[in-house]
C-alpha cells in the first residue's frame, strides 16, 4: 500500500497548494505535516479542500464522514498521514465492494 500512499499523498499535496496558494510554496508537506499548526489552514480552507476531495475522489471518500468521527482535538491536531490513510483505506474499501460484484 505504499506506492498507494505516496500517489494520494501526491494528490493531496497538490490540492493542498491549490487551496493554500503561496503560502504552500515555502512547505514541504508529508505524512507527519499537521493542517493546522504546520499548513496553518483555517476552516475555510478545509472546506475548499474537502471540495478538491469530493471532486476528485467522488462519494469514495467521505471527508465530513471522516471529520466527524474524530474528537475536536483530534481534529485540531490532524496530520495529512491520517487523511492520506483514511483515503486509502476508502479506495481499498471500494476496490473490495467492485471486485466482489462481478
């Protein structure tokens, strides 16, 4: 699932500074990167990149869904390793439900 991992974490790199504009410039965002202290993305933010998600993932990836589970601290210290895995995990999940309708 690595190779999984490094292309979502491409995408979501990409979105990241497709959200963030210049700022995202001068960061180099990995899986330990917070979005919060270290991307220092405001609600506003979040909201334009769960966008970016639903449109490049579709229905597959449930952002709020996953949001909504998590405690506010939790929230406020979230790193793009848990969305990248949470993605991941989604897409696995629906690989899974593809292969077994055929």
């Amino acid at each position: 699932m690595a190779s999984a991992q490094d292309t979502i974490l491409a995408d979501l790199t990409e979105m990241i500074d497709a959200v963030l504009g210049d700022f995202a410039d001068d960061q180099v965002v990995t899986m330990d990167t917070t979005f919060s202290e270290d991307l220092g993305m405001e609600s506003i933010d979040v909201i334009a990149l769960a966008g970016r998600l639903q449109t490049r993932y579709g229905d597959t990836v449930n952002f709020a869904h996953f949001v909504a589970k998590l405690d506010l601290d939790t929230v406020r210290e979230l790193k793009v390793g848990q969305l990248v895995n949470h993605i991941a995990e989604s897409l696995a999940q629906a690989d899974e439900v593809g292969a077994g309708s055929r």
